[in-house]
C-alpha cells in the first residue's frame, strides 16, 4: 500500500494531501530510508515520522483499506514518540 494512503487509512495523518505533503518533504523514513509519498508499506516496517517538534515511531501491524476508526487503530503500534527541543 502507498505510504501517504497508509497514513490517511490508519488515521496517524487525518489528509490525504498532509500525508503527501509530510512524505515529499523527506520527513519520513520507512525501516530507517527516506520515504516519499508513492513508497510501498508492508507489514512489518518501521516508520519514523518527524512532526515539527515531535518524533513517532511506529510498526505496521495490518494494512487494509477500511476507513472504519475501530479498524485504524490496529494498523499500527507505537514504539516510541520523542518531544524535540
């Protein structure tokens, strides 16, 4: 699945076009390489996700195409989340 649609799916970016735009913009690495928005997720990877002044960490756990919110919340698992300074 397309990161900046995984991103969408699973809620952890509420937009479409602000997951694209976070991923072209070389704040995202999947399994520690740069990422852009048309990068392939697979179960599995590590995203690191750099939020202005907050790092997210996370291991893809299912990918699937519901939008439902109960769904979201299992796609993924937080490993670690860092406040920069």
């Amino acid at each position: 699945m397309r990161l900046d649609k995984s991103l969408k799916i699973s809620r952890i970016i509420k937009r479409h076009s602000v997951a694209k735009e976070v991923a072209d913009k070389s704040r995202i690495q999947i399994n520690g390489k740069l990422a852009k928005s048309s990068s392939t997720v697979k179960i599995g990877d590590v995203l690191t996700i750099q939020f202005g002044n907050k790092t997210m960490e996370i291991k893809v756990s299912e990918l699937h195409e519901s939008t439902k919110k109960e769904d979201a919340a299992n796609m993924y698992e937080i490993i670690a989340e860092n406040r920069n300074e």
